[in-house]
C-alpha cells in the first residue's frame, strides 16, 4: 500500500468517482492546459475500492479535475497516492477538498457545506478544515437552517452573490435596502443584476422565504383585526422602503448638481465641450443648476 509519501502510476479506467461535480468550463480548460504544458504538479487521491464494479480498482478521493484532464490528454495511467479510507471518508474528504479550493461557484460552496453539516460538523470544524472564515461558515449555514428558499435558489442561478444573499437573509425589513446599496456602491450588484435583486427581495417581503407553487391556490382566510395590520404593516413598510430609495436618489442628483456646477464654472472645460460638439444641456438641468 502506497503512502502519501509515495506515488505510483495506476490505469485511468481503473478509477471510479465517488462524488463527481460540474465544473467551470474556462476554468478546467485552464486545468488541461496547464497539465499539457507542465505535467502534473501534484498526483491524485485515491483509496481501494470496494464496490463490485468490473475494472473497478480505486475510488477517487481528490482530483477529479487532474483525472478528467489527463482523460482528455489520451492518457492511460495516472500518478497517484493510495491510502486507507472508508466510503464516508473519501466522500467527507471531497468535500472539504472542494471547499478548500481557491475558486468554487456559489452552488458547489452551498452543497459542500450543506453536505458536511448533514454529517454532523460544525461551523467550526467546517471553517478548520476549509480555512474558511467561522463567520463566514456561519452566515451560510443561516441561509440553510432558515429556509431561505428563494435567496439559495438566486444564488445557484447566479442572479445574486452569495454575500449579498447572507447580508439580505440576517438584515431586519428596514435593513434590507440598506444592504442592496452597500452591495452597489461596492460595485457587487450593477445594472439588471441590481433589478433583479430588488425583485427578489421585494418578492421575499410579499410571497415568503420559499418558493410556492402558483398552480396551488392559497387558501381563502377570513378578513380580521389581525390581518388587516399585518397588511397595514407590509405596506407600510414598503413604503419606508421607497421613500428610502428616493432619499438616496436624490442626495445623488444633489450630487450630480453640484458637480456640474463647479464643471460650468471652469472655462477649459466649457472650451472642450463646445470643440467636441457638446455644448447643449436640456432646460430641466439648466433651470436646476441656475
């Protein structure tokens, strides 16, 4: 039995994965690339299998890119280390792998850490094993444990970040517009993404954290004291929501104002708008600067 210490080549053929992913196409043609011209930095993983499957002689631990990159080179045989593990192990061990990957999409970092939880880590064996912040680990986790449905299901389909999903998920209702313009005056969310992410949250606020079917009819409830504050509530929220959005539209067309006014005083600047042909303002900007 070969130790981690020492490699031997073994068939390609001979290897069963054990907890296959998709990945990044740009990214594993980086990988193949990279193999073609250098070789393989570091062998992979693997354990004996002990599955019944004809030609069946490992299952892989670690390295599922450095073995599908060698498929694609035409190789037969591998550099790998072999060691002892149970199923469990090299499943556990994957994972972690994965997770402790420079670069993971939001998906695989949601799976691999919701797999690992499922087994029974902690936030903080999560974080140990990753080296992953235990902050970090936690605030996923939240999304998790909170049903937060519809904030995953944007995450996976990359219609949101991740870290604006778990800034969204642990904010209060007044909170939440606030977290959507940090996010853009980070340059996180810009232009459609940022609409996109507005409609979520605002679909989250209206419908809940999870996606419901909208071929299952809701059931008719009676009209009461209650309900009627609970709308009062939501609308009233919403609209502390827009008037939110207003304030911070305007202190940035006050912004804007003031800017072109110090533009207009400066003469060389005027001289280049009007050698560039750009020397007309609509009358609304005028009346506003003037």
């Amino acid at each position: 039995m070969a130790t981690m210490n020492s490699a031997k080549m073994i068939s390609i053929e001979s290897v069963h994965i054990l907890n296959p992913r998709d990945r990044n196409a740009d990214n594993f043609q980086d990988i193949v690339d990279n193999i073609s011209l250098i070789g393989l930095k570091r062998p992979i993983t693997v354990t004996l299998s002990k599955s019944n499957m004809v030609g069946i002689e490992y299952d892989l631990v670690c390295g599922q890119g450095r073995l599908e990159a060698f498929k694609i080179l035409r190789q037969n045989m591998i550099p790998a280390f072999i060691i002892e593990a149970d199923i469990e192990d090299c499943f556990l061990m994957s994972l972690i792998e994965n997770l402790a990957r420079k670069q993971h999409t939001p998906l695989e970092l949601l799976k691999s850490i919701s797999s690992l939880i499922d087994h029974g880590y902690s936030a903080n064996d999560v974080a140990i094993k990753t080296g992953l912040p235990k902050e970090y680990i936690k605030s996923i986790i939240h999304l998790l444990t909170n049903d937060e449905e519809r904030l995953i299901v944007a995450v996976e389909r990359n219609q949101i970040p991740i870290t604006v999903a778990i800034d969204i998920a642990k904010a209060k209702n007044g909170e939440i517009q606030k977290a959507l313009t940090d996010a853009y005056d980070n340059k996180i969310l810009r232009g459609a993404k940022l609409q996109k992410a507005r409609r979520i949250v605002e679909q989250r606020q209206s419908r809940g954290k999870s996606l419901i079917s909208t071929s299952t009819p809701k059931p008719q409830t009676s009209l009461t004291a209650e309900s009627m504050v609970r709308t009062y509530k939501h609308e009233t929220d919403r609209q502390k929501a827009i008037i939110l959005k207003s304030d911070v539209t305007e202190r940035r067309l006050h912004f804007a104002i003031s800017a072109l006014k110090e533009f207009f005083c400066d003469e060389n600047f005027m001289n280049l708008l009007r050698a560039e042909g750009l020397d007309t303002v609509p009358k609304q900007i005028i009346d506003l600067i003037e």
